[in-house]
C-alpha cells in the first residue's frame, strides 16, 4: 500500500497490514480507496466498505444492491448521480471482470 500511497501522493493513516491481497471482493467487504475529503485538501487512502446507499434509502442493506455503476449512465441514475457528482473516491485495484451469464447458467 505504501507504493499506492506514493503514487497518488496519500496519507496512510492506516497499516499495509490492514490489506490482504484478494482476486474478489463482494459486496459489503472492507476495500482500500483513495479520497480526499471535502473539508480536508490532503488525500488519504481509507478502508471503506463496498457499496452505496443512497441518500433517499430507507434500508441500509440496499448498499449490496449499488455496487457497480456504468460509466456512461452515471451521472444520470438517481443512485449514483449525487454522489458521482460529489463524493468520488479511487478503487484500489490492479484488475476487474464482469460476471456473464453464459447459456445455462
């Protein structure tokens, strides 16, 4: 994580120990990001879980519903489109698949 926190020139408030290489991360886990709070100009790596809960969201859990946005429908969705507009952060990874579904399965 030091060579992450280098590269985006971040704070690491926490220890490399923290993280533990993973080939997946589901909804609701603990990820690694890069923020810069809006009242602080420094940015900071953070653990945060995976997810998002909508300001108008009534049950916590739909955070295991919002994890992935489109690029091109972003800003446009109501569950993203505030906070693709104001909150943003950098997912810290060094690859991604799409699950597909495939005949019969």
């Amino acid at each position: 994580m030091q060579v992450v926190a280098t590269q985006f020139q971040a704070q690491l408030p926490f220890a490399d120990a923290a993280l533990v290489p993973r080939f997946n991360v589901a909804p609701t886990q603990t990820v690694a990001v890069v923020r810069r709070p809006p009242d602080d100009p420094a940015r900071r790596l953070a653990l945060v879980r995976w997810g998002l809960i909508p300001s108008w969201a009534k049950d916590p859990k739909i955070a295991s519903q919002t994890i992935n946005a489109r690029a091109e429908t972003a800003a446009e969705k109501p569950a993203f489109r505030a906070a693709f507009k104001r909150r943003r952060c950098l997912v810290v990874a060094d690859g991604f698949f799409e699950w597909q579904k495939g005949e019969g399965r």
